[in-house]
C-alpha cells in the first residue's frame, strides 16, 4: 500500500526552519516619511485645485458669459499641470509636491522607476479600481502606509517605494 502514488498530493520540498538574515542598514533604502508623502499630496491637490480657481470665482459671482472661458482656462492649465507632473515623474520619479519635499519614486531594489510603471501601475491601474470600489480600495490604499514598509498598496502594485531624494 506505501507504493500507492497520489497525485493529487501537494508537492514536497524541504523547508529550512530559518529565515534569511535582514538586509543591514546601509543596504536599505532611506523612506521616505509619511509626513513628507502626506504633504507632498497635498501639495499637488492644491495645484490642480488653483488650476480652477478662477472658474470657481467666476461661478461664485454668477458671471455666465465669463464661466466657460474661465472653466476652459483652469481645464487648460491643469492640463499643462499633468503634463509637467509626468516629464517629472519619467525624469526623477517625482511630481511638483515630491520635488518640492526632495523625495521621489523608484523601484524596490533602487533602480529608476520608468514612466510606463509609474503612470500605468501606480497611478492609472489604482484610479480605475477605485472608480469601482470607492472607499472598498481607496482606503486600505492609503492605510497601508503605516506598515512597517510605509507603502501604500499601489506602491505594492507597481513594485516602488517612496524614498528621500
């Protein structure tokens, strides 16, 4: 009966009661701090949201002939805003509000994030989901920063980490 192969079983492999030893300090990564990357978020939001600022002044005084132009002005220039975060971001692994805090995005073990990466992972894959599932992703996204890593999990999606420039 001890010949009877099953093979449905899982497979075996040896499995050593250890873990591999932690990477010393000077082989880690300087994260950055949560404070830092709060700030710098603020920061950026604030940018885009003066981009609008005078359409919304325009509209609070009722001027309907001057709201579409101004509208169109804050939309151009939140444009530009975008366009500029991204020649940062596949420059320096940086947006206005990281450059402005010297911190920036790169991959795990270091390396340049590319801008594919950044953009596509980190920024277009998450905004999508959360489109979806609202605060279901949203906030265990931003919660995931007070891990031990201090990554949020779109930082976990796209391989990167936040660190001091």
């Amino acid at each position: 009966m001890e010949d009877i192969i099953n093979p449905y079983a899982a497979p075996g492999a040896p499995v050593s009661g250890t873990l591999p030893p932690p990477l010393p300090d000077e082989a880690r990564l300087p994260l950055a701090g949560r404070g830092d990357r709060l700030l710098a978020k603020i920061v950026d939001r604030a940018l885009y949201f003066a981009c609008l600022v005078p359409a919304l002044v325009v509209a609070i005084l009722q001027a309907r002939n001057a709201l579409g132009l101004a509208l169109t002005l804050g939309v151009f220039a939140a444009a530009i805003l975008f366009i500029y975060n991204l020649m940062l971001l596949g420059d320096h692994g940086q947006t206005v509000g990281k450059r402005w805090l010297r911190i920036r995005i790169v991959r795990t073990d270091g390396s340049d994030a590319d801008l594919g990466r950044l953009f596509g992972l980190r920024m277009a894959v998450p905004w999508l989901i959360g489109v979806f599932l609202g605060p279901l992703f949203v906030l265990p996204d931003v919660l995931c920063i007070f891990g031990n890593e201090r990554r949020c999990l779109h930082d976990m999606m796209a391989d990167t980490v936040v660190i001091d420039a």
